[in-house]
C-alpha cells in the first residue's frame, strides 16, 4: 500500500498561526523521514483552518525542504485563482521540486460562503470558472511544451499570452486530480481517465465505488498499464490517531473531532452571508449543525476515522487493503491539537503500522 499524509489542522488564534506554520513544516519533513509517499495541502481562508491559506506558495516551503515526498493539493479551490497565474505558480512549482507535484481541483467549498466573498465572489457560477480555469491550466502547458502563444476567449477569461514559461518539469504538466464521492463522478472521472480522490466512504461503499470507477476506466477505452496505475492511485481520506491503548486514542479523537466540528459550525455560523443556503444533498451527519454530536461523532468514527493502538489500526488498514484501497491519505493533526500529540501519533503509524503494508 502507499501512504500519504494530508493536513487540515486548526489555528486557534492569529497570535499561534507563525507557530503553526512551521509546525506544518516540521510535520511534512517528519512525513518524508517516516516513508508516507506523498502530501496533501487544503485550502481554506479566513478562519484558521489551513492556517497557512495560499497552499501554492506554502507548498514552493515543502518543495526547499523535502526531497522525495510527493506534494499534493486536495484541492485547489479553482474560482479563487487567476488561471494564468496558478498555470504558471504551478509550473514553477514543479520545477521548484523537481516533478513532485499532483493538483486535486475543485470548484470551492460548498460550505463557507464567506470564502467566496473574501474573494469578491458568490459560488453560484463556481463549476463553471472551475471548468474555464482547468482547461486555461491544460492550454497553457500545452502552449508551453509546443512554444506557442496561447489566446483564450471564455466566460470568465479573455487574454492572449506569448508562450508559458517555465514550462512544467511533468508533460504535459502536473497530474489534475479530482476529488469525488457520487457513483456518476467515479464513473466519469474513470472514463475520463482522471486520478480521484475520495473521503467520507464507508467500507461497505468502497469495492462498490471502485468497481464504479474502473467500469468508467473500461468505457473510456484506456490500456491496461493506465488502468492499473489509475486504480492503485484512487486516494481515501482518512482521519488516524494511534495511541498507546484503544481507550486513550478513541477518548483523545473523539474530544478533538468534537472541538474541530464545533469551530466548523461556529464559523459557518457567523460569516456566511444570511442569503446563503447550504445544498441538503451535501449534508451528512458531520456538517449538519441540526444533528446533535451525540449523533454526529459516532458516524465520523465509523466512517471517517483509523484509531486506536498499532495493532488495531493495522487491523483497520487491512480492512481498507481487502476491500480495494492501495492509497490511503492519513490526516493526523485534528482541531488545534498538540505538536506532540501529532508527531508521536505519526510515529507511531509510521513506526508501528505502515512497515505491515509494504511491497
């Protein structure tokens, strides 16, 4: 199996986020040192989470201190971004790491509106800057890899640009991902032949939602190397926390899931605009403020969470590598939990259950 390592860890306060920062520092290098394969940055803005909010530029940090870890954005929230810029911020990235880089792409957060109106916008035309902006990323590489001057005349975007440069170290650039969960988006994410990234998915759901993608895969005409790599790639999310009994671990996540899903709420609260609407369809029992925690943190821990001693999370990985999964993002920082707590959370991973998983 592969392991990745994904941050999505909160700042409490403006006067801890320069700590924090370099914390996230110190836990990708620590990521690398214990052998997880990759890294992947969110992006949010305003509230603390992601505290170091421009992922692309955090990300060129990672690329001066790392060596062979994989960095990843799980996504980049595309309507925030002038895609001329983020072609070229990206391709400079890739450089910058020499070829490590991997680019989840989303169309914004579907919960806090505030962001898109920190960045003088509303969501509702989100899919479809995030579309414009994908394929302005996809012509400027190409226009950069042929020395082609690029003109663009859409929606959102009118410009013509001699040819891009630097050119990305990745042909024809770095890999676009996208992160999914309906059966029609693995489905035509395989026919595309696009890698995925999914989160909240049960075990029950997962040989389904798989086999969904690689029908997709199937239709899509690819060979079988592209099908094989596309399927070891599929990346589940997952929240882990080993500790040194079941009871400490269960008892510690449980209190810092509860701590994070009560900012979540707060800050959802207080700054989206009065005119805005959550999607129903995009509720679960996690972001559904009307559902209590006593009914919110059970289905987290069910569906969402590896926890508890190095033999039991093995146990719980296993499960994950029966049912399909050969790539698993472990976030291991939660709310505004310790340093320490997270580095030995991550060593014991590292230490005590990926060496179970190797080749």
């Amino acid at each position: 199996m592969q392991f990745g390592w994904l941050t999505l860890a909160l700042s409490p306060s403006a006067d801890e986020d320069a700590a924090r920062i370099e914390q996230q520092i110190e836990q990708v290098c620590y990521a690398e040192e214990l052998g997880f394969s990759d890294v992947w940055l969110t992006e949010h803005y305003f509230t603390g989470e992601s505290v170091y909010n421009d992922a692309v530029l955090f990300a060129a940090a990672l690329a001066m201190r790392t060596e062979r870890i994989r960095l990843g954005f799980a996504v980049v929230q595309m309507p925030f971004h002038h895609p001329v810029r983020l072609a070229t911020q990206l391709a400079l990235l890739d450089n910058l790491s020499k070829g490590r880089v991997d680019v989840g792409v989303g169309k914004g957060t579907v919960y806090n509106e505030y962001e898109f109106v920190g960045h003088g916008l509303r969501s509702d035309d989100s899919r479809e800057r995030m579309e414009e902006a994908v394929d302005i990323l996809q012509q400027a590489w190409a226009a950069a890899w042929s020395e082609t001057p690029l003109r663009y005349d859409g929606k959102f975007q009118q410009f013509e640009i001699p040819s891009l440069r630097p050119r990305p170290v990745q042909q024809p650039g770095p890999p676009l991902w996208r992160s999914v969960i309906s059966p029609a988006s693995f489905t035509e994410c395989g026919r595309l032949g696009i890698p995925i990234l999914t989160a909240r998915l049960g075990v029950e759901k997962i040989k389904e939602r798989w086999a969904t993608y690689e029908a997709g895969l199937a239709e899509g005409g690819h060979d079988e190397a592209t099908c094989k790599r596309l399927m070891a790639q599929i990346a589940l999310w997952r929240n882990v926390y080993v500790a040194e009994s079941d009871a400490q671990a269960e008892d510690e996540l449980s209190q810092l899931i509860l701590d994070t899903r009560h900012h979540m709420i707060h800050v959802r609260e207080a700054h989206n605009p009065k005119d805005f609407v959550i999607d129903p369809m995009m509720l679960n029992p996690w972001t559904d403020p009307a559902v209590s925690d006593t009914e919110a943190l059970p289905y987290v821990m069910e569906t969402g969470c590896l926890f508890g001693t190095p033999e039991r999370v093995r146990e719980q990985v296993a499960e994950l590598r029966d049912v399909g999964v050969q790539h698993l993002l472990c976030q291991t920082g939660f709310g505004d939990m310790s340093q320490e707590q997270n580095l030995t959370s991550m060593r014991r991973f590292g230490e005590g259950v990926m060496p179970a998983f190797g080749d």
